[in-house]
C-alpha cells in the first residue's frame, strides 16, 4: 500500500484506466450486440450481421421519430440562440438593474427537475388551452437549451476585449453594425459550440418529452423506450450502435475544430 | 445619457428570454407544485390549502420506500464517484499536452451519447442471457441464470457510468488551477502521499468536490431512463414513481406531491452548495495568494 502510495503517478493512472474502462467498455457491448444476426437478445452474440442496422433504419416508427427528433432539435436550438445571445451580450456588456435575480430566473430549467416541465406543460398548457402536442414539445425543449446557449456565449463574449467595440462605436458604427461586424465574428466558434450542445442536448432528451408525446408524435429516444417495452429483439442494441458512433465522430470533430470540452 | 441608453438597451435585449422563461417555463411548473398543496374540489366549494396530500402520500409504505431509496441510492452513487474520481482527474491532470485531447475527448463522450444507449449495455450485460450470467454458467458459479436485472444494484451501476464524468470534468477543472508546485512544496517539507491528499490537495479542490457532488446527487434524484430500464417498476425512484402515478394510475395527487419533494430536494442541494461554496471561496483565495 505505502509503496503503490509513493508512486503517486502509477496509482491513479491504473484508476484512470478502470474508470475510462467502465465508462467506455459498455459502448463495446452495445456495438457487438447491435451488430449480432440472432432473433433475441443474446450475449455474446451466436453469430454477427447487419441485419438489425438495415432493420432499424428502414422501419417506418423508427424514420419518423427520428425525423420529429430532427425538427424539435433544430428548432428549438435555433430559438434558444435567438433568445441566449442576446441576453450573453447584454449580461457582458450591459448588465441591466437586477441582474442577479434575472441570472437566478433564467438559469432555472437547468435546476428545476425536467420532468416536472413535461407534465405542467401538459396539464397546464396542452390541456388547459388545447394546444398541438408538438407545440408543447418545442417550448420545454427551448426553455432546457436557452440555459446553455446563454452560458457558452457568455463565457467567450467576457474574453473579447471590449475596447475593439468601442473603437468601432468611436469610428462612427452603429451598436447594430459593431455586434454584426465585430462581435459576432470573434465569437463565432462559441455560438457554433452552443449549437451542437444545444441540439444534442436536445437530441438526447427524455424527461421532457416523456408526457409531450402520443400517438402520432414522438421523439426517436421516446420511440426507443416504448419499443424496449414491447420487444427483446436486438433493434434497440442496433439504434444505440449507430447513435454511439454518430456520437463519437461527432465529438472528434467538434473536439478538434471547436475543443468543445472547454465549453461544458 | 450614455449609460442610460445602454441600461435601456440591456433590459430590452434580456426581456424576450425572461418573458419566455416565467411564461412558458416557470408558471406551468409552479400551477403543478401549487396543485400539490390544494386539497378538495371546486365543484363542491370545499377548495382550500393544506398538506394532507403530503401526509396521504408518506402514509403509504410504497412511497416512503421510494423516497429512501432515492436518497440512499442518490448518496452512494455520489460518494464512489468522489472515491473514482479524485485519484483520475489527478491522473488527467497529468497527461502529457499531446494525448490531452483524447483524453478530454474520452472524459466527454459518455456526456455526449444518449442515456438510452448507454443504459442499454447494463440489460444486455445483466440479463438473463447476458455477459455477466454467461461467465457464471460458464464457471459453474451459478446453475441457472441470476436475476440481476431490475435490482437496485444494476440502478447503482447504471447512474454511476451515467454521472460519474460530471465530477470528473468538475474536479479536473478544480486541479488544473491548483499549481503542482504547492503539492511538490508540500511533499519536500516531508508530508507523504496520504498527507499531500488529505491536507493540501482535498481543502483546495473542496469547491469542485461540491460542485460536482451537487450535479450528481440532484441528477442521480432527478435521472430516468436508468431506473426505468435497469429498475423497471420492482425498483422504483422517484422519478419513476412519478411517470407511473400519471400514466398508469392517473393518480394525479401523488403525481403534484412527489414534483414537489423533486423541487425541494434540487433546490435543498443548489442552496446547501451555495452556502457552503460561498465563504469558504474567499478564504481559499487567501490561502492560496
């Protein structure tokens, strides 16, 4: 013990490896299972095809879900910047009487516990005033993003020297022009950070948008947990393989281009 | 005038964010916790305020099982990711420039990837026909398949891949501005490992032990898609008892009361970590300078 303590450096590598090894050995499990050609659930698998990929890829629930999870992503990613930009802009620059408050009400769908958003959009909302179910489903999903949009842009707008604004203000540019040509630009890596947090964040939601879906809407993380209760056959294993390896590219390009860690 | 203008155009660009967040997000929350504090129906004018739902919920043996569990399971998981997590970030913190990125990039990913797929290999490691029950088979160690699936302990398991990157992330952040040279000073004046741990390294990274501590406990209390598949409805949480209370029984009642017990243990944790996190960051400022 006192020697593996003196060796500082070999103990805690050997803990870094099992945690990266019970973080990311699962992953491994779920790739050979999504990729076993048997008719139920088994591990390990007897035999190995593409059968459940082709499968999941062109069942129809599957597509559709998939297509919804799309949408409410994009839309509601593009909402929340609208909305978290400007206020990231007005909180580094300008911040308004009460600003402490304002932080406190704005950063409360990160807190507030994202089921409870689903069932009181339904109930009082959806229900009480007849509104489209997909309706409410995008206004729990822009409410959870606006939280981050506004904290990764924040975050990069208190780095950029004001005095380049002012410069362009004291030459003559208008507040209007100085954010579009000045600003913007030198965050434009955050905003596209914020972006990809944001869809994905949205991509992968559950607890919102488990009481914002029935029939004829749903999302692709929904789809997949109502189908788990009905079926043992490996499609689930086959959709999480192909999200797992979007993930993973995605991650070594945003992680290359945008060092997205520094964002999260 | 100058300054005026500005405050002016600062409150109008937050306002669009702050009319949509009490509109849209705050006030339906707030009508669903108010619901759990009004008792009788309107029809029959006996409406009024009290908290006799709260004491109907707590009465049933169930509920209060799943309260425990919640917390028990929520504490335990948050406890071994401490354990896990210091002698990694110490680890990460270490890592040569050139291999830094993937290692971030590794630290990220689980982050990344949906809960559904990483929930996923625990039913196919714990089922019945799974990995772990095939290597008992395999060694004689069991005769018949082990029911391991929808246990608190595949719960556990499942929460602790799902949350242990957040104090991990929280507690490389703490260390990377904590200067090698104080834990170097303080191993040279003669403190081995356990007393550079437990008397430097500890008091310094306190405030991401917390922060990170916060995000797991309130999102292991918070967390579905985890007990819902490893638990199923044998080993139910709170957020699990919720979904079930609406959407099989209908018990709209139970439902209102356990969003409140949500809210007030999130918001119970957020205010314990303010407070403690809140003095005590102006005294590591000192000690440190």
């Amino acid at each position: 013990m006192k020697s593996l303590l003196q060796q500082p450096g070999l103990f805690s590598r050997t803990i870094l490896w099992l945690v990266f090894l019970f973080l990311l050995g699962p992953f491994v499990i779920v790739f050979l299972a999504g990729f076993s050609a048997g008719e139920t659930l088994a591990f390990p698998p007897t035999a190995y095809s593409l059968r459940w990929i082709l499968e999941v890829v062109a069942a129809e629930e599957f597509q559709q879900a998939f297509l919804t999870s799309l949408q409410i992503g994009l839309l509601a990613t593009v909402i929340a910047l609208l909305l978290g930009v400007p206020v990231a802009y007005a909180m580094s620059r300008m911040p308004p009487p009460g600003m402490g408050a304002i932080k406190q009400i704005l950063t409360s769908p990160l807190i507030i516990p994202a089921m409870l958003v689903g069932l009181g959009l339904l109930r009082h909302f959806v229900l009480l005033v007849d509104a489209p179910v997909f309706l409410g489903l995008l206004i729990g999903h822009i409410g959870l993003l606006t939280p981050y949009a506004v904290r990764v842009v924040y975050a990069s707008l208190i780095n950029l020297r004001v005095d380049i604004e002012e410069a362009a203000i004291t030459l003559g540019a208008s507040r209007a022009q100085t954010f579009r040509l000045i600003v913007l630009p030198n965050i434009r890596s955050a905003v596209i950070a914020a972006f990809f947090l944001a869809f994905v964040t949205s991509f992968n939601q559950v607890p919102v948008s488990l009481f914002l879906t029935g029939p004829g809407i749903s999302t692709l993380p929904i789809e997949m947990l109502g189908h788990m209760e009905n079926s043992f056959d490996p499609s689930i294993a086959a959709l999480s393989t192909l999200l797992v390896l979007f993930t993973m590219a995605f991650v070594l390009v945003t992680e290359k281009v945008l060092g997205i860690s520094k964002y999260m | 005038m100058v300054a005026q203008h500005k405050t002016r155009l600062g409150i109008l660009l937050v306002t669009p964010a702050l009319i949509f967040t009490v509109v849209c997000f705050l006030l339906p929350v707030l009508a669903l916790l108010l619901d759990a504090f009004r008792v009788g129906s309107l029809d029959s004018g006996t409406l009024h305020w009290g908290i006799s739902r709260f004491i109907d919920f707590f009465a049933e043996p169930l509920n209060r099982q799943v309260f425990l569990r919640t917390l028990r399971i929520a504490a335990l998981v948050t406890l071994c990711a401490a354990l896990l997590s210091y002698p990694a970030a110490q680890a990460i913190v270490r890592v040569s420039p050139s291999w830094r990125g993937l290692v971030l990039g590794m630290m990220i990913l689980p982050l990344m990837v949906s809960p559904i797929a990483r929930t996923y290999a625990w039913i196919v490691l714990f089922g019945r026909n799974g990995a772990i029950n095939a290597v008992l088979l395999h060694l004689g160690l069991a005769d018949a398949p082990q029911r391991l699936l929808f246990s608190e302990m595949a719960v556990f398991v499942g929460l602790l891949q799902l949350l242990l990157p957040l104090m991990l992330m929280s507690l490389v952040s703490s260390m990377e501005n904590l200067s090698r040279d104080i834990a170097l000073a303080a191993s040279t004046l003669g403190a081995n490992a356990w007393q550079v741990f437990t008397r430097v390294t500890l008091p310094l990274t306190q405030e991401g032990l917390i922060v990170g501590g916060t995000l797991v406990f309130t999102g292991c209390v918070t967390a579905y898609v985890t007990p819902a598949l490893l638990g199923g409805p044998k080993v139910l949480m709170l957020e699990t008892l919720l979904y079930q209370k609406v959407s099989v029984e209908s018990d709209f009642s139970s439902a209102n009361v356990i969003a409140v017990i949500l809210v007030a243990m999130t918001l119970a944790v957020n205010a314990g970590l303010k407070r403690i996190s809140a003095p005590r960051r102006s005294s590591l400022a000192g000690s440190v300078k």
